[in-house]
C-alpha cells in the first residue's frame, strides 16, 4: 500500500473528483497560482485551469457565499479557507445560508458543497491562528462536520464529502499536513458518520479526532508500559457522531477519557459525555474524563503553549484517574 | 453612470400589451399586500412580515427585463417579486400563512420565498448576505457557459454591510453576469440613510469596482424597466451593474412598525404618495388611451377576487404534516 503525506491525500481526493466530476470546483485564497497556503492544491491549476481552480480575494464572507449561490445553481464548490480562524468571517454564509436553505425553501435548494482548511492550533501561533472550531460548527443542524486525523481517512472522508448533498465542514489538522500514512490505492470514500477504532483495548477508552488521535495513541503506548490497554476511538466525524461505536467500546471497557484540541466549555467531549451517561450509564466505573484546551486563549509562549493543549500525559493522567489508580 | 439609463424612457416604447401587463402586476401586489396586512391584524401571519406597498414599480419594470430562465435573489421584502416571477398568489399566501401548500412548504414563511423551477433564489433574511449569493449563481453560469443573468436586490441599508462590498468586487473582478439592484427607500428600519453613511449616493460606490451604475426613478416603472434592460443587456456580456432604484414605501418597516413616527413625519409620507407608481402608471395608460377607466377599474375587481381566493387558498390549506419538522434538515 502507497504511502502519502496526509497533505497528498487530499490533493489525491480533489484531483480525482475534479476528474470526475466537472461540476467540482475549487475556491479560496491562495489555491492557484500559489499552490495553496498549505500546498493542499498544488498541481491542481494547471491540471484543471483557471476556471476552475479560482484564486480569490482575502474576503471569506463573499466568497463563501459565493459558494452557496453557486451550489444553488447547480455547481459542486470546494471552498478552502486558509484556516478556520479565518472562516468566522463567513460563519453568516455557513450557518444562515448554507445550512439553512434545504430546510428554509422546503426542500428545494440542496446544497452540496464543501468547506475545508486547517483548524486547531500548530506551533506559537497566537491566541487568533490557534483556535479549534469544531463544537461550534457541529452545532448547527443542517451541516456535517468531519475532522480527519490519517492519511487515508483525510482522501476517503473528502470524496465523500464532496458526493454529498449537503454542506460539509472538512477540519484539517494544520499540524497533520505532513504526517504519513498508508493509503490505499483505487476508490477511496469513507462514508461521513463512522468513527473507527485506531487501537484495541480493554481497560479503558480513549475518544478523540484529528490531531488528539496522535496525543490518545502516543498515551495509550505509554499506559500499556504501564500494563494498561487502552482503547483507541477515533469520531472522525463530528456531526453526524457515531454513537453506537463510543457506547460499544464503553460498554466493553466501563471507563472513558474524551479528548480533544478544542476548549473546555461546551466542547466536543461535553456532547459525547452526554451520550454515555444517556445510554451506557450502568456500565461505567468510573465518571468520565475531559481533556481539553484550558479555558483561556492560545498563549504565544512555547512553554504556556504546551501547558495550555492537550498532551499525552495529559491523557495518561485522566486515564489513570479513571482507573481510580492515582 | 450612464445617462441614457437615468432617462424616463416614455411608456409608447413598450407595447401596450406589457403596459396593460405592468398595470396588472403592480396592483396585484398592492391589493396583495394589503390583504397580507388584513391577514396579520388578524393573526393569520405571524413573525415579521415586509410590505412592498410603493415599491411595486421596482419588481414589476426589472423583471419585465428578464427571460424565464433568468435568476433572481431578494431580500425579506420580496412578495412582489415573488407575485411578479409568476408565484402563483395562492402560493405566496398560503407561504406567508405558514401552509403545506405554500412555497416553501410553510417553512420559510414571508422572509423565505423559493421557487426552485422558476429560478427565485429566495428571500433572504439577513441584510446583505444574499448580495455574495448573486455573484455566486452568476459564476455558476458563467461557469457553465449559460447566458442567463440574475438580478440581486437589497435595500439601500444593505450598502452599509461588507458582503455587498466583497461581492460587488468579485462580480466586476470575475465578470459575473449579475445586476445588483438596490432598492433605496430611503430608511433602514427606522435610521435614515445619510445618518449612517458618508456616501449617500448609492450609485457612486460602483466607481471602487469599476463597475457600470445607473440612478433610476423607483417611481416610474417604464424607467426602471429601461435602465433594468440596459444593464441585463450588458450582463448577459460579462458586465455587472449597480442600480440604484430611487422608491419608497409607504408602509412601516415590517407590520410591527409604525408607518411614521420618530423617523419620519407623516407629511412626509404623505407628500411620497404623491409619487404612487400605480396611480402614475393609470395616468399614463388613461392619457395615451391604452386603458379607459372602466377597464382599470374591471382590473382591479378581477385582483381583488384573486387575491381574495388567495388568502381563502390559504386559510383553508393544511399545516404541514408533523413528519415536515424533520424533513429537510439534510438531503439525501
């Protein structure tokens, strides 16, 4: 099996819809003649032309509405911001426009277009490059939101995104686009709402997305030292949320550690501990534990930056408190 | 901006069967209208609800410039261009009375007007935000090698926000096939134009994008139909226009608001009726002898019985079906 750049599978995945599908097309500043910001979309102009590789101004709300108003009329747009921190410029268009139209016209306005860039913090950034946005975007009924953490899930997780009818948050790890991975060759598409399990383990789980995936497997290498097995849940997809694949390793295990890049209050983690207390309460043994973001802006310093993120050690931690071991 | 544009081009230079036709849109929507006000005294149409009463010149000369397969985007104030694209009245109604036969299917209601197969985008509720959407369906067809256009209309208000900007910039960068219509009546809600922008000339702005701009009478509907078909001419060829559309209306801000008040005096208001599209319209087609009194009057007994039925379509429809909560939140 071929091994790629996370960064790679995504252009794999844009090359081949775009091949596919000439209704495809990609916007956002910076993804043509540049390459993309992030080199996402390199090769990609002068494969597809200008037509349909569109280099756009620095304006996220126009040009995510002029996203919608194409999809509207029958396009299948990619629209790639930057990062995400950008795109709160164009939250009007992805909530009040996109997510709303099928809905608000009775069904008639499908909107099948996809919105994508790196989210979550990299490297000393600052407090307004390092933010995760996913629990606000995964509010919104009307949408879907995906956040890949592996090669191969960013290509399969992004075609699907692409064939779906319906507006689709694509949270890219802006410290992930170099990270390998094996990728499996020929069609690719993993369908949007399925969590899949990075590790096996029995003693306790551990949920997470995107770039926690790393943070649970480098903890859970560091329990099994330890002689505890860890199990690894990756959501993978935010909204839809695969339910039935946290209470499954829950029910197995009886204890829980949540994991994510974003902050504490009303976070990912906050909805998934609220399905296990719903539906597999008589079966842990333990309260569940948070690891998140503290509740405070991304700190430019390295070492306050560290403090602030979620770390393996971190996770260890909330692990062995749910083991009641410390 | 264009002088030629700017110009009342006179009434003969459209056919008298399209005059008569103009009549007949315009008091359909101020007979509609004036029912849509009945019906929410009555409680019949609940939220906000945005009247177009002295406005109808605006929807009634720029459509009469399109093709059926031409595109349209409003704002919330958009029953008469809905009732002017052909929604049927029964549909607008029943919409506005929140029914599984309206054109949403009772999910949008008055700010939310679709009709897919005739190519109305929608009623949009925040002010500006469908301005990028315009731009976007013109790439589309730009995109597909179509010569359609779409006409985008917002309030003058709507000048204020930065999408009308983002997306004016792109439509003249790109080229889009777009006519960006602005339909100044003067005040958003109750906060007068020149007491939040420095540039009052609405028109004016097209020069920071290079674009073509025209200031038409709102009032006289055979200038806006002439300015409206100048710049569809000129965006079917790649070239984006502003219009600003000089109207009024008569009416508050929506049905919650007062018609004058701490904004504006009722001298003012009545002074502006002075200016009524319709009754300027019967003038004309009176004095050129294209309709007699009789017929104008058979007319708007024959509006008044439709829009009657409308609203008896409406009151006797459905609700949705309790299922309708849940449809649509995703497609297939």
């Amino acid at each position: 099996m071929p091994t790629l750049t996370y960064r790679d599978a995504l252009n794999q995945a844009l090359r081949e819809e775009m091949q596919r599908d000439p209704n495809v097309f990609l916007m956002g500043e910076e993804v043509g003649l540049y390459q993309g910001a992030y080199k996402v979309s390199r090769g990609l102009l002068e494969e597809f032309g200008p037509q349909r590789v569109v280099d756009t101004p620095i304006a996220e709300l126009g040009f995510a509405g002029i996203g919608v108003g194409a999809a509207m009329a029958g396009l299948r747009p990619v629209v790639e911001f930057m990062t995400w921190n950008f795109a709160i410029l164009a939250l009007d268009q992805i909530v009040n426009s996109a997510a709303k139209m099928l809905y608000m016209s009775g069904g008639q306005f499908p909107m099948p277009l996809v919105f994508r860039g790196p989210n979550g913090a990299a490297l000393q950034l600052g407090a307004q490059h390092s933010q995760a946005w996913e629990s606000w975007l995964a509010h919104i009924p009307g949408l879907k939101v995906v956040a890949p953490a592996t090669p191969a899930d960013a290509k399969g997780l992004l075609k699907a995104a692409i064939r779906d009818n319906n507006p689709v948050i694509v949270l890219e790890g802006e410290m992930l686009y170099n990270t390998k991975g094996e990728v499996p060759e020929g069609e690719l598409v993993i369908p949007i709402g399925q969590a899949d399990v990075k590790r096996p383990g029995n003693d306790v789980t551990i949920i997470c997305h995107s770039k926690t995936v790393s943070v649970a497997l480098k903890a859970a290498d560091q329990l099994q030292e330890a002689g505890i097995s860890a199990e690894v849940v990756d959501l993978r997809s935010i909204r839809p949320l695969d339910e039935a694949a946290v209470i499954a390793s829950v029910t197995k295990t009886n204890r829980c550690v949540v994991v994510e890049e974003g902050w504490h209050h009303c976070g990912v983690g906050a909805q998934v501990v609220d399905i296990i207390q719903r539906d597999a309460f008589d079966h842990l043994d333990a309260p569940v534990q948070r690891v998140t973001q503290v509740d405070a802006p991304m700190p430019y310093n390295k070492v306050l930056e560290r403090a602030a993120k979620s770390t393996p050690e971190k996770v260890v931690a909330a692990a062995r408190r749910v083991l009641y071991l410390d | 901006m264009s002088p030629a544009a700017t110009a009342a081009i006179p009434g003969k230079k459209v056919s008298a069967d399209l005059q008569r036709s103009m009549l007949r849109q315009m008091l359909l929507i101020r007979r509609f209208e004036e029912k849509a006000a009945e019906a929410y005294a009555l409680g019949k149409i609940g939220g906000f609800c945005h009247l177009y009463i002295g406005q109808e010149a605006v929807a009634v000369g720029t459509i009469a410039a399109l093709r059926d397969d031409d595109y349209l985007i409003c704002s919330y104030r958009e029953h008469g261009q809905a009732l002017v694209r052909g929604i049927p009245a029964t549909a607008v109604m029943a919409e506005l009375f929140g029914k599984a036969t309206g054109c949403s299917h009772g999910k949008g209601g008055s700010m939310h007007l679709f009709d897919a197969k005739r190519h109305f985008m929608g009623g949009h509720g925040i002010v500006g935000g469908h301005i990028p959407l315009a731009a976007g369906i013109g790439f589309a067809v730009k995109y597909k090698g179509g010569d359609q256009v779409c006409l985008c209309y917002f309030g003058e208000a709507a000048v204020n926000i930065g999408a009308f900007h983002e997306a004016l910039n792109m439509a003249a960068v790109w080229k889009l096939p777009v006519v960006f219509i602005c339909e100044n009546n003067r005040y958003g809600m109750g906060t007068a134009f020149e007491r939040v922008a420095a540039l009052t000339d609405v028109a004016a702005h097209a020069t920071s994008y290079d674009m073509a701009s025209a200031e038409v009478d709102g009032m006289d509907v055979f200038a806006v139909h002439a300015a409206t078909t100048k710049a569809v001419a000129d965006a079917r060829q790649g070239k984006p226009t502003l219009l600003e559309i000089r109207t009024y209306r008569f009416m508050g801000h929506s049905m919650s608001d007062p018609l004058h008040g701490v904004y504006r005096t009722k001298e003012e208001v009545e002074e502006q009726k002075k200016r009524d599209p319709i009754a300027a319209l019967t003038h004309h087609l009176r004095d050129e002898g294209i309709m007699d009194q009789a017929a104008i009057d058979a007319l708007d007994a024959e509006i008044h019985a439709e829009v009657d039925q409308a609203v008896k379509f409406a009151d006797e429809s459905p609700d949705p079906d309790p299922d309708a909560l849940m449809r649509d939140v995703l497609a297939d």
